[in-house]
C-alpha cells in the first residue's frame, strides 16, 4: 500500500472514530439504548468512578437514566487518536451539563469537565468503544436553573419543542425516530 493509501486509510478511521465518539455521547443525552449500543462492543468494560462494570449494566444504569437528571447535554472537545493496528487509544476532552432535580423546588445546573479514556477496537470495519474511563477534572455547581416556561430571556417560545430534554424531545422527531 502506498503511503497517500495508508494516510487515507489512516484518517477514514480517525473520522470513524470520532463519529462513534459523538453518537455515544448523543445516545447518552437522548437515553437512547441503540445508539449507545452502537458505540461499544459488547464485551466492553466501563469506569465512571461512580460506576464500574460491563456494557450490559452499564447500559442498564444509563437507560432510563436517573429521574432526577432531567437533562444532560455533552460538549465534546478534541481528541487526541493514537491508532494501533486493529486498536486506538483515545482521549476526548467533554464537559457534561446536567440539569438535576435535587427534591427540592426547583433544579439546579450542574457542568462536569473531564475527559474520556477510550480503548477502541476494530473488528471488521467497525470501531467501537472496548473500554472506558471517565477522569474528572473539574465540576462547577450553578445553581438553580432558569424557568424555562417562559422561554428564553424573557422571550417565549413559539411553540412547545423549543425547549430540550433527555427523553422525546424535538431531535428525536427531527432524526426520524
């Protein structure tokens, strides 16, 4: 293979990769279990800290998701590949924003940077996650979240979908599901 076919080859994974980083991380928002099951092997492992243990249950303790997050949306930053034959280790950036019902009267919004620790694998020409680990770097506490019942800075919305949420929001519709 010549060298501009291996660089080609080299950046249509790199591209895979990434896609597969960003669809998990919309699964994970939108609590949607095939997205994310697209994103990991089935024999992959997870370390959150908070969480330890194979996809299945990492699955289950994902979907439906806590009650109390009512949303959660992940910036994901850059990420640095190293490819390795059928393998990659990667490291994206992500800082996660979650809106969380604390019991009280009203929720509060809560932002978690950190970073992702992925051990990719490639079997066939599919990549997916084969372990996970999750290191925190920073979590920032807001404070009660804004009313959005009245849309955006004293703007109401012309319609109900404006406003986001993890489950059965206007995305979910725009995407075709």
């Amino acid at each position: 293979m010549d060298a501009a076919t291996e660089e080609l080859k080299s950046l249509l994974d790199r591209e895979k990769i990434r896609e597969c980083v960003a669809l998990l991380a919309r699964g994970e928002d939108r609590r949607d279990a095939d997205l994310i099951r697209a994103g990991f092997w089935p024999d992959s492992t997870v370390d959150f800290g908070m969480f330890q243990g194979d996809f299945e249950a990492y699955l289950d303790w994902v979907v439906p998701g806590s009650p109390a997050v009512v949303v959660t949306q992940h910036f994901l930053g850059q990420s640095v590949i190293r490819l390795q034959d059928a393998g990659a280790l990667v490291e994206t950036l992500v800082n996660s924003y979650h809106r969380v019902d604390m019991g009280g009267p009203q929720e509060r919004d809560i932002v978690l940077g950190g970073r992702y620790l992925d051990r990719l694998e490639k079997r066939g020409d599919d990549w997916r996650i084969a372990q996970r680990t999750m290191l925190y770097d920073w979590c920032q506490d807001f404070g009660v979240s804004a009313d959005w019942s009245n849309g955006v800075m004293g703007a109401p919305f012309s319609a109900g979908h404006f406003s986001g949420r993890a489950v059965g929001d206007h995305s979910t519709t725009f995407f075709g599901k």
